[in-house]
C-alpha cells in the first residue's frame, strides 16, 4: 500500500462511515440560538484584555469569545461555511461540548496514527493525519 492509498482509504472508510458535524451532532439536548457569522473558516486570534478574538482567515474580527473554549466553538462551527451556527443559549455547556468535539477528533486521529505505524513502521511522519482531516474538513485545534 502506498501512502496516497492510504489516505483515499481513509478518506473513503471515514466518509462512508459519516464524520459527525460539529456543533449539531455535539449538542444533544442543549437549548441554542442562531448567530449570525461570515461564511468564511475562522480562527482563534489574540487574546485581549481576558478575551479572545475570533477573526477570518483574511483578518477580519467576527467575534470576541469570553474564553478560549469559545472561541474554539466558533472556529470548529465555521468549518462548513454557513453564515449561522447553533449557539448553546448556556454558555456553561461550551467547554462540554467543544470537548466532546475533540475527544471525537482525538479518536479519529488515534486511529489513523495507529494504522499508519502498523503499515508504514518505518516512516516518522504526522502528515498523512492532518492531510486526511483537512480533506473530510475536520479541524482540532
């Protein structure tokens, strides 16, 4: 197996298995409401004053988040480019969530690391994970 194979594997077994969408099928029974976002990916900025700023990938400021777990809400909502995302109404329950979300990332990555060090033992490399995550649009930062 060649490393291109083994990406279009994964890439092909995580999308016919269905990659959860974040924040929906994170949020279980959590009351939200809508806020309006530019449809573009968002990153975390700076952090000001004891918040943090949520900004395109051009620099434009969309939000200020009151914590960093926030701010990552904001940026793992953004990766299907809509212009409105579900907000929990409790923000209490956003470390929760956002946690839950990578949890289910850091399972994802788990398991293609170990697939790869069993097919590619001598290779040290990461990239092929980030390569496929970037492909099915999952981001953990």
């Amino acid at each position: 197996m060649t490393k291109k194979e083994f990406l279009e594997f994964w890439i092909k077994k995580l999308t016919s298995d269905g990659i959860k969408i974040f924040p929906d099928d994170f949020l279980e029974s959590t009351e939200v409401t809508s806020i309006k976002i530019p449809a573009k990916t968002l990153i975390p900025g700076s952090e000001l004053f004891g918040t943090f700023e949520v900004i395109t990938t051009d620099g434009e400021v969309v939000a200020q988040a009151e914590n960093y777990s926030e701010a990552k809400y904001y940026v793992y909502a953004s990766q299907l480019r809509k212009s409105e995302i579900k907000f929990p109404v409790q923000k209490n329950l956003i470390p929760i969530i956002v946690k839950r979300y990578e949890l289910y990332i850091d399972s994802i990555i788990n398991e293609i690391s170990k697939d790869f060090k069993k097919k590619f033992s001598d290779i040290k490399e990461t990239n092929s994970v980030s390569e496929i995550l970037k492909t099915i649009n999952l981001v953990r930062y």
